[in-house]
C-alpha cells in the first residue's frame, strides 16, 4: 500500500501544460493565415496609345512582339501577331481598321449583371474566353520557336485595355498569358530562352480611349 | 474499498492521450502560422482577385487602392468617387475627381510619394548605401478598379519614380 502511493506522487502534473497548450491553440487559430497572398511584377507602363505598326517594316523575319488588347467586346492580338495566330493567311476582316475581336465573349456581352458585394467575384460576372487564350497563345508561342522568330524579348507580353476594363479581368489576363504548369511544361525540351513560362512578363501600354 | 476506488474521488482523468492530440495540434499550427510581410486589410471596398502565380511579395511602400480612397501605407490620401457607366452596363466607374488631378497625376497622391521617396534617399545617403531607394512599389487594388485608375496611379508613382510595381493577389 505504501508502494503504491508512492508511485502515485511521482505522476507528473500535466495540468498546467494543458493550460498553457489551450491557451496558446486559440491564439494561433487567430494568428493562422487564412489566404496566401501572392504578386505579380510589372514595370511602368508606356503612357500614351501605342505607336502603330510600320507597315513597310512588316516582314517574315521580324521577332514576336505580342500585344493583348482587351475590349469591351471581346480580347484580340496585335495586328503582326496575328500572323502567328492563324495558319497562313489572316482572313480579311483582321486587316481592316476595326477588326472583330479574335476572342469574342459569349453574345458578344462582356459583363454580366454582377453583384460587386460579392465576397470575390468569380468568372461568371464576365464572359472573356480565357481558356482559349491561353491555347492560342500556346501555339502563337511553338510556332514563333518553329520559326525562329521567338527572341528573349518575346517573352514580354504589352497589355492594352480599355479604360472601363475592370483589374480583376486584367489578372485574369496575365494569368492567362503565363498559363499554367502544364502549358510551361510543354516548353521543357526547349533551350532556356523558352522555358520561363509561356509568356513570362507582362506589362501594360496605354490604354485605349 | 475497490468500489470506491472505481468511482470515488481517487480516480484522475487521463489526460496524457489528450496532451498528445493538443502537442500535434500545436505543431500543425505552429507549421502553418503565416509570415507575409505585407499587410492586407480586406474590406467592403477591398477585394483582391485571385491569381494562380505563387510569387510572395516583398515589403515596400504599400499603395492601396479601394473603391471609396487611396491610401499610402494607411494614410488616406485621396478619395475614390463612383457612378454607373453609361458606355459599359454592368459595370461601375471609380475615379479621382478632375479637381485633385493634374493631367493623369494624382496630386496628393504625387506628394505623399514624393517624401517617402525624399525620406528613403535621406536614408539612402546617411546609411551610406545599405538602405536603398529601389522604386519598388506594392499596390493593391480592388478588383473592379478599371484600368483608368490604374493608369493614373501608376503615372502618378513614375513621376516621383517609383517604377517598379508588385499586384498583390490572392493565391488561388
């Protein structure tokens, strides 16, 4: 009987480490983040609308210059990277002085009514074709190496928006423009040159009027 | 007396099986226990997108754009009005009033940059170099910021030079 007393005086009392322990385990509940916060780099953006094209400078050996214009209508490509975008000849209605969206939402509406209250807006309050962006940007990208048209300077993309395009489709877009791990991947038997991503830098112009 | 013991005041809770759920617990949180250093106050009029990059972003002169004011690291320095646009339904204008602007300069906006950029290169020259002024900027918008607003941040910064430029997102 004395044996055993003894050894229950010897058990340790855990009692204040439990109270420490459920005290600190709501303080670090607090503390925990519940977002990953991330960012993207850009350089200032050329001010003013963009220089057009030298059309006696266009020729077959020029470098890739890719230019994303974001409309109200719809996304589009920069008149030399649209060489890049179709399979032999642009179709006359991308030559003209207002060429129809080559990435045209859906009816041709843009924004939908939306609730801008909403914790975080999702894609639904806007009908840009993203996916296919990135796919077309994709082959623009294989078929520029094929070409020997893709330099270090290729990898800068130059957005342009409109000025009504709200921030969160501008992301959207440079998303799209770096695409995903999949697409990089298909870079990967390519020199480093290609290998950044699918375009890796993104910046902006000037906005369109 | 063994009936006692089963019942009576003898018996102690077991909590070693329970200390070991808390240690594990603590660890996991421990483990998760963020260490951003910038600082995101997410509001009504503050709603990061989402992007899939997986940068983090680095601690510098923070401006941050909602859809009611502009701030500097905290200080509200110019305030964000808003109307419906007539040229694109579904979708809401937020400007600066053309009486706190210069062209597309922001002007309290300019003088708040102008002396963190003034105090960063007093620094820069008492410290011999060690801290420099880089131009770095962290900007945060809320998503339905139009590009106009943008812009004019943005040239507003390049004026009193700060060229360098980190969106911070939220990571999808």
């Amino acid at each position: 009987m004395a044996k055993r007393r003894e050894t229950e005086e010897e058990s340790l009392n855990l009692v204040p480490i439990m109270n420490l322990v459920t005290i600190l385990i709501p303080a670090l509940l607090i503390a925990i983040k519940a977002v990953t916060l991330t960012m993207i780099e850009t350089k200032l953006p050329a001010i003013g609308a963009p220089a057009p094209p030298d059309v006696k400078e266009e020729n077959q050996q020029k470098p890739l210059a890719l230019q994303i214009i974001i409309g109200k209508k719809g996304i589009t490509l920069n008149k030399p990277s649209l060489e890049f975008a179709f399979d032999g000849e642009v179709p006359p209605e991308y030559k003209a002085e207002n060429p129809p969206p080559l990435f045209p939402c859906a009816g041709g509406v843009c924004f939908n009514p939306c609730d801008e209250d909403k914790k975080q807006k999702s894609m639904t309050c806007y009908n840009y074709d993203f996916e296919e962006l990135t796919k077309k940007l994709v082959s623009i990208k294989q078929k520029a190496i094929r070409e020997s048209r893709f330099e270090e300077s290729s990898q800068n993309v130059v957005l342009m928006p409109e000025k009504e395009i709200p921030y969160i489709v501008l992301i959207h877009t440079m998303d799209a423009a770096r695409g995903t791990e999949e697409d990089k991947a298909l870079f990967d038997n390519y020199s480093e040159v290609y290998k950044k991503g699918l375009f890796s830098m993104v910046s902006f112009a000037g906005g369109l009027n | 007396m063994k009936k006692k013991r089963r019942f009576g005041g003898d018996d102690e809770l077991n909590i070693t099986s329970m200390m070991d759920m808390m240690t594990i617990i603590l660890v996991f949180l421990l483990k998760s226990i963020g260490s951003s250093e910038v600082e995101v106050r997410t509001s009504d009029n503050l709603k990061l997108p989402y992007s899939t990059n997986k940068a983090p972003p680095m601690l510098t002169v923070s401006v941050v754009v909602q859809k009611d004011a502009i701030l500097v690291d905290g200080k509200e320095v110019a305030n964000v009005q808003s109307e419906t646009n007539p040229n694109v339904p579904n979708v809401r204008s937020y400007f600066v009033d053309g009486s706190e602007k210069t062209g597309l300069s922001i002007n309290k906006l300019f003088d708040e940059l102008n002396d963190k950029k003034e105090v960063s290169k007093v620094l820069e020259s008492k410290t011999k170099g060690q801290i420099k002024f880089d131009g770095k900027m962290v900007l945060q918008f809320d998503q339905n910021i139009p590009y106009s607003l943008i812009r004019e941040v943005m040239f507003t910064a390049g004026k009193a030079e700060f060229f360098d430029f980190q969106f911070v997102l939220i990571q999808k």
